[in-house]
C-alpha cells in the first residue's frame, strides 16, 4: 500500500488549529466500516476503490475510505440531538495512478443540530472553517468552488417536467456519466429493466426484497456476503422505473445542460440560473436567497474574489444534499481537491436516525495537499 509523506508537525498543527479551535469534540472511527452501507452510498463503482476485507462466511467490511459516515454513526447512536465533532487520522483508497497515496492522512469537522430553521449560518461557518484549515498550509493559489445539490432539484422542479422525470434526474445528479446518458436519450426510453425488474416495480422496499428472496429460495440461490436482497431488489426497482419514465424534450435538455456548465463568480452564475428556470420557479428563487446570507458570512473567511459557484460540483458519495464545496490549488489540480464538504441531512435517516434526526453538515481537509511543500511542490 502506498503511503503518503508525513507533513512537518508544526504544519499539520496550524492546519488542525482552525477545527479544533471551533469547539467542538475531538472524535475518532472504527478502521473497517460496512462494505455494503459505503456502496449504497457511493454506488457500486465505488467498490474498486476500497480495500475490502471479508471473514469467511460473515459481511464484507472494507478500510475506512473516509470518517462522515463512520461519524454521523457515532453520532445517532450517542442520541443526541446536537454535536460537533472534529477528527484525525488515516484514510484508505486504492488508487490506479502509481503517483496517489493509498492511504492517506484527513482532517475534518462534521457538525450536527436539530431539524428545523435556516441551515445558511452553519453552511458557511463549515466552509469558512475549511477554507481557513486549508489556507493554514502555506499556499497563496487556493480557490474555493461553491455547489449546491438542492439548487439542481429546484431547477428541474422549475420546467414542470412529469414526476417520474424529475425524480431521476435529481436522483442522477451527483453521477456525470449517468446524467449526461439522460439528457442525451433524445425523446428515446433507457433500456428495459428487465422482467423481474417491472415485477418489482411499485412494491415497497421490504416488499421488493422478500419477493426476490423467494426466488432466491426456489432457485436454491444461497448468497454469501455482499449485498441484501433490499438492495438488489431497489436497484432493480429502479431500473424499472428508469424503462418507464419519459425522456426530456430537445430544449429541455439543452436547459439542464446550460445549467450544469455555468461556472462563475457567484452573482453571475445565480442570475445565468434565474434567466434559465422554467415557469416553476419558486422555489429556486427561495434557494438562491438562501445563497446571499452564505456568501455574505463566507466573505469574513474566504476572499470574494477567490470564490467560484458551479452546479455541477459534487463528490465520491452521493449523500450530499445541498451544498457542496472544494478547495482547490492550482498546483495540485482540480481532480485533487485539498478540502472538500457539504451539507447531508438525509444521510442521518438512512443511516438508521428517526426520520428528523436533523441537519448535518462538515468538512475534510488533505493535510498534505494543503502544504505548500506538499502535492504538487516544484521539486
């Protein structure tokens, strides 16, 4: 396993100052997490990149790829109904380029409170925080790229499209290559789901999963590890849904693909989005009023004209649900983000939280990547 270089202890200390300085609890994560929770979050792709582990007969587990997840569990299971809490330690991904570390150091806060009221303040107090964490490495080319997941939803729900429509597309939103697949469809149907698949279709999630154990029973299938009959049963499901669904008409697909390029400081890129929208747009209106109390407490922490906002932003794991920020350097490159957060309220249910387990919203930072003799110093 390639492992990355050490950064000098008083660097790393400057670069921890800010989130351990903000409060909150220092916290730490078991080293293997559920191999099966990661790729229902993160999809299937993502299963080349973790370092899986398997005791005979029993669950995969895999090397912690990153600690939200290992966190926000730690956090529903304590009950509580607010917490922030920091962390330090080693990360681990398996990485084609033989330049890429595999295991790796990260730094990061992730901040929890109750459901209800405005979520602007905390957006961007974790995004002041990543960005002041970064900047404490030494670098003078960092730039900070704004996103926001829910920005997209209330776009596509502005072109009044059929509901099957806007749900995929908003389902698609954090994968490019399954996106741009749908807005090229052209008026066609994706490919049929398959028979079994419309079989499932329009049951329920439980429903789903014990038909197809049953035809696991009477086909003698007997799985070992891997994914749950549920699981299989949704994508199934889902699959079923996307032969069904309507495709997008030429214009608007080529809306949603205007809106996805926009790439500006943000006032240019809200009013590009505005003159965009569909006759539905309310709520998109509301979202991007949200976004003047963010830039305006963002602009305390990071410098106006060192932000960026593009909807097309997003991340390995597609649990973030609104927004979403990278900071970038030009040295190391936009594929290799030096801080990366966002907000991901939903992913405190679907962890196993009451269905108003509340807001979530953190950052990670590369400690490494931040330095400035780090990743992509000049030799």
């Amino acid at each position: 396993m390639r492992l990355e270089p050490p950064v000098p202890v008083e660097v790393l200390a400057a670069i921890r100052a800010p989130l351990e300085g903000s409060g909150a609890a220092r916290a730490d994560a078991p080293l293997l997490q559920p191999l099966n929770l990661l790729l229902d979050l993160a999809g299937e792709a993502m299963r080349a990149r973790l370092f899986v582990v398997q005791a005979e007969g029993g669950a995969e587990s895999c090397l912690r790829p990153d600690f939200t997840v290992a966190i926000a569990r730690r956090h529903i299971e304590g009950g509580h109904a607010a917490g922030a809490y920091w962390y330090e330690g080693a990360a681990f991904r398996a990485a084609s380029g033989a330049d890429r570390p595999e295991e790796f150091v990260q730094v990061g806060l992730e901040m929890f409170s109750p459901g209800g009221g405005a979520v602007e303040t905390a957006d961007a107090e974790i995004a002041g925080l990543a960005w002041q964490a970064a900047s404490a490495g030494g670098r003078d080319d960092l730039s900070l790229w704004l996103g926001d997941v829910a920005l997209f939803g209330a776009f596509v729900d502005s072109l009044d499209l059929p509901a099957a429509l806007a749900a995929r597309l908003k389902r698609v939103a954090g994968r490019p290559r399954l996106l741009w697949s749908e807005l090229s469809r052209n008026g066609e149907r994706p490919a049929e789901g398959g028979a079994l698949a419309g079989l499932l279709a329009g049951l329920s999630e439980a429903q789903a999963g014990a038909l197809l154990e049953e035809v696991w029973s009477l086909a003698g299938v007997e799985p070992v590890g891997g994914r749950g009959p549920a699981e299989i049963a949704a994508r199934l499901v889902r699959k079923a849904e996307a032969a069904q669904a309507p495709a997008l008409s030429d214009v608007q697909a080529e809306a949603v693909r205007a809106f996805m390029a926009i790439d500006d400081a943000p006032p240019y890129a809200f009013a590009r989005m505005r003159a965009l929208a569909g006759p539905r747009d309310a709520a998109l209106k509301a979202a991007l009023a949200g976004w003047e109390q963010r830039l305006n407490d963002l602009t305390r922490a990071a410098p106006a004209d060192r932000i960026r906002f593009t909807p097309a932003l997003g991340h390995a794991f597609e649990y973030y649900d609104g927004l979403t920020f990278e900071v970038r350097s030009d040295a190391v490159g936009p594929e290799r983000p030096v801080a990366v957060g966002g907000r991901y309220d939903g992913l405190l249910a679907r962890l196993g939280g009451p269905d108003d387990a509340g807001r979530a919203v953190g950052c990670m930072v590369r400690p490494w990547r931040a330095w400035r003799g780090g990743e992509g110093a000049a030799a």
